[in-house]
C-alpha cells in the first residue's frame, strides 16, 4: 500500500479500494451483479453484515418480484380492458398500483427474502406460493367487503401471470447464482466441528456440489488434531472444540457447522449459539440421520426437546399409483412424438455394423423380479465374449463394468451413448410396467447377487429410465456415490423429487457429462 494511502481515514481508504482500479474486493465485498442494485452502507457492525453478494441477490429477488406483479398487473388490463369501449374504473386502477407493493410486502411477509431459503431446495417456492395464494385471497376478500368493482377478469390474468413470472424470474436468478458458485464466488465461508472422519466426509460431501454455496474454509477438532485425511483435502485444523466461537469470530466465517459428536451435546450447543449471537456466523447442526429429507423430517417437540420425527418412506399407496399412470402416458406420449428419432437411428445402426438393432439384458426389477430391458445396440455382436478380456481394465466403481474409451462400442454406439440416445427404447419398458421414468439405476442381477442389506433397498422401487445417478455424474460415480444417491431417492421420493430429476436430466444428457 503507497505511504499516501496509509495516511488517509479509514473511511477514504475504504473509497480508494472500492475504485476500479484497486484490487479485488475481499470475498464479504464482492458484488452479486455486475451492476449492483441499491448497494449502500449499513450501520449494522460489519461483524454481523450479510455479505455484500447476499444483500444484493436479495435486492435483486424483490425488483424481480415487483416487476412480475407489475407486468402481470399490465397484461390483465390489456387483455380485460385493452378494446373496450370504455376505461376501466378506479378499483381496477388502484389494484394495478398497490399490486407490486403488496406482492413484495406478502413475500416478506412469509419470509421468501431470508437468505437460508434463497439459492437451493423447494423452500423458496413453497413460500412464494404461499405469499401468491394469500394475495389471491387478499384481493378477494377486500372487493367483497368494501364492494369494489373490480373485473373478475382482471384478477384472473394478473395474479397467476404475476405468480409465474415471479418463479421464472427467480429460477433464472438461482441459476445465475450457480453459475458464480461454480467458478468459487458467492459462497459462504463455513467452519465445521466435529471428529475427524466425520468432518472429512462432510467435506468431500460438500465439494461434491456447489450449488449449495457452503465453502468449508477451516475446521475445529477434539484437541485440535490433524489427520492424514484432513490434510489430503487441504482444510486446515483451526484450533479444538473449545475454541469454535472463538476461530469462528476470527475466520469472520457465515456459517458454523457441527457434526453429532459427545463433546457437542445440548448444552454445548446452547452456549455456542449464544456466543455467535455477535457475529454474522449462522449455526447448523448436521443430525446423524443423513439423506433423508423434506416432509418425511420434521421437529416434534416433546417435553421441551425438539426431536426429530421420521416418517416411513412411501413406497406404496395412492401417489405411487398415479406415479405409474404418469409414467405409462408419458412413455407412449414420448414414444409417438420421438418415433421419426427412433427410425433415424435404428437405420444409423444397422448401416454402421451388421446385427440386430436392439440389444436386450436382463435386469432386475422392483421386489427383485428380473425382466428383459431394451435398448438400441451400441457395441459390436460378440461384446459379452470380449468382455472376459476387458475386465480387468474396468473404470466403473466395482460391481459395474465401464471404459471411457471401450474397444467394442461402434462409432454410431459412442455418439448414441454420450446423449443417452441408445437408452430410447427403455420407453417400452415404462410403458409395460417394468420400469419407470425416474428411480435407481436398473441392475444386473449378478450385481444383485453382491448387493448387502443397504444396496437391497434399491429394489423397494421400479428402476428408472433416468435418476438422481443420471444428473449427478453418471459413470463418473463411484460406488459409494451411487449407492448413496440411489438410497436418496428411495427413502424421500415424491412427485416433486420427480419433476426435479426429469427437468435436470435434460441438462445432463445434452451436455454429456459422465457418459461413456
């Protein structure tokens, strides 16, 4: 720093860093958006400020938020009132000014700006629904009580136009926020306590997926000792479990995370919350009940303790068999609409290698019944044979075979896998009942002979087309990996989760990561 600079205020020196020319701001500093929406100083202690980011992203949510209600507000006038004779009356006019307002003031209302529900999982759009439903309600039940006159088809336009505009905005802000955390910016600082083993696997976990935005930055443990694995993934110990609040404080880190462990029981925890009562620093305590989440989880208090209460799994009942009448429509529907595609590449194989077109194995199913699953022949004829050979040159993750670059799949067998193509005919085993458009990878059923009690699960449900192992790497999981997201899927599927699952898969193939 110039001698210059050193002898200015501490409130100029700020202005001389934040100038174009200076340096990188430090990560609490760094804008959300290139051009920052209504950035101004707080007098909140800098110790407890939301990052600069944080602040902005919110920011950006309510004019988003606004600017849906307003042009939902302009859409139902001109389509209600756009070639009448005659203007609209003055009820109308209020509702499209106070609309926006009271769009934003129902959002804060039900808390859809606080930053733990922003950025990932459903939360955020269940409170958006929420707040969209009471304004619906709002403007209903004020026109009846004070009779105002105001066009029915007005409302009918504005608000769902409203309430769609604002979830497709918000989609495409958290997609955007993605794309930062992607290249490591607008994440939050985290310290994470608890035994080594336990922390080390948090932190492989964690780095699995950005989306999230936590970035473990340090750790504390039992008498603040390293391991050989810890240093493997380069976190550095910052000191025992006694001086959590303290490095906590001094790493200025956003969030604290705490693994299940003897020395960190209630009134531990108590007393550390209170000691991060000053700072920005959130604290989240991970239960040793891990992959099951959403409604199956939920805080029973009894006698003053907040337990956790699980439900079973549904793995039967009325929603399963709307899942399957869903499932059966969707493959025929696919099927009609893809048939020229099928053609087409039925063709490509058989001018590309002499055989049949379509291959089919045996897989096992739901209950551990076994069926024929088809698909469009990507390898030359006598692969199984040439399998005995390649074995031993196995990439997969130990009860799979797989090469990045397999000697026996044909040219027109590697373009057709690295999108998923030759996996089109598995739309006949949706529609025949065997299969299903989302759920576990479907096994062979020498794999199953190696399954343990845990792997077992997977077969409580039909194995599916695609799945949470198709959008979150394919064969680039390991065994562990794959097992873990399968047993996710089992343990907390809903019809959510599916709709989730079949709008990533899209992304996934096209971009055809994973797929050898």
């Amino acid at each position: 720093m110039a001698a210059e600079e050193l002898r200015l205020l501490p409130s100029q020196r700020r202005r001389v860093i934040d100038a174009p020319t200076a340096p990188p701001l430090p990560e609490h500093d760094q804008p959300f958006l290139p051009l920052a929406l209504g950035r101004s100083a707080s007098s909140t202690p800098r110790g407890q400020r939301r990052p600069v980011w944080q602040r902005e992203y919110s920011r950006t949510i309510a004019v988003s938020d606004a600017l849906a209600a307003l042009v939902g507000a302009v859409l139902g006038y001109l389509l209600r009132f756009g070639d009448a004779p005659y203007p609209a009356g003055p009820s109308v006019a209020w509702t499209m000014v106070l609309l926006p307002p009271v769009w934003v003031a129902s959002m804060l209302l039900f808390r859809a700006y606080e930053a733990r529900f922003l950025g990932v999982g459903s939360e955020e759009f269940q409170r958006v629904l929420l707040a969209g439903t009471t304004v619906v309600a709002l403007v209903g039940t004020v026109s009846w009580a004070f009779a105002l006159d105001v066009a029915r088809g007005f409302v009918v336009v504005a608000l769902p136009v409203a309430g769609l505009l604002t979830v497709a905005a918000r989609l495409a802000v958290r997609r955007y926020l993605h794309s930062r955390r992607a290249a490591g910016e607008c994440m939050q600082s985290t310290l994470v306590a608890g035994h080594p083993g336990a922390v080390a696997s948090l932190v492989r976990q964690v780095r699995r997926n950005t989306d999230h935005g936590l970035r473990v930055d340090g750790v504390c443990t039992p008498g603040g000792g390293s391991t050989p694995e810890l240093e493997a993934l380069g976190v550095p110990v910052l000191g025992s479990l006694e001086d959590i609040a303290v490095r906590a404080r001094e790493a200025d880190v956003d969030v604290v995370a705490t693994l299940t462990c003897p020395e960190l029981d209630g009134p531990v925890l108590r007393r550390l919350g209170w000691q991060l009562e000053d700072t920005r620093a959130d604290l989240v305590v991970a239960p040793a009940l891990t992959d099951v989440v959403g409604p199956r989880v939920v805080i029973r208090p009894v006698s003053g303790l907040p337990l956790l209460h699980v439900d079973r799994p549904e793995l039967r009942g009325v929603r399963h068999a709307g899942k399957a009448l869903f499932d059966r429509g969707s493959a025929l529907l696919g099927l009609l609409l893809l048939s020229p595609l099928v053609l087409l590449v039925a063709i490509a194989i058989k001018v590309d290698d002499p055989g049949p077109v379509f291959f089919r194995q045996t897989r096992v199913g739901r209950d551990g019944r076994e069926f024929s699953m088809v698909k469009f022949r990507s390898m030359v004829t006598d692969a199984e044979k040439l399998l005995i050979d390649l074995r031993e040159q196995s990439e997969g993750n130990g009860l799979l075979f797989k090469m990045r670059r397999d000697p026996r799949v044909t040219r027109v067998g590697s373009l057709l896998r690295r999108y998923s193509l030759d996996e089109l005919p598995q739309l006949f085993n949706v529609v025949s009942g065997s299969m299903s458009l989302v759920g576990p990878r479907p096994p062979l059923p020498r794999e199953v002979a190696e399954y343990g009690t845990d792997l077992r699960r997977r077969l409580l449900v039909k194995p599916g087309l695609t799945g949470l192992w198709q959008v979150s790497g394919r064969s680039d999981l390991d065994l562990e990996e794959s097992t873990r997201l399968d047993l996710q899927y089992v343990e907390n599927w809903s019809p959510a989760f599916d709709v989730m699952i079949l709008a990533k898969t899209a992304q996934a193939v096209l971009g055809g990561r994973g797929a050898y």
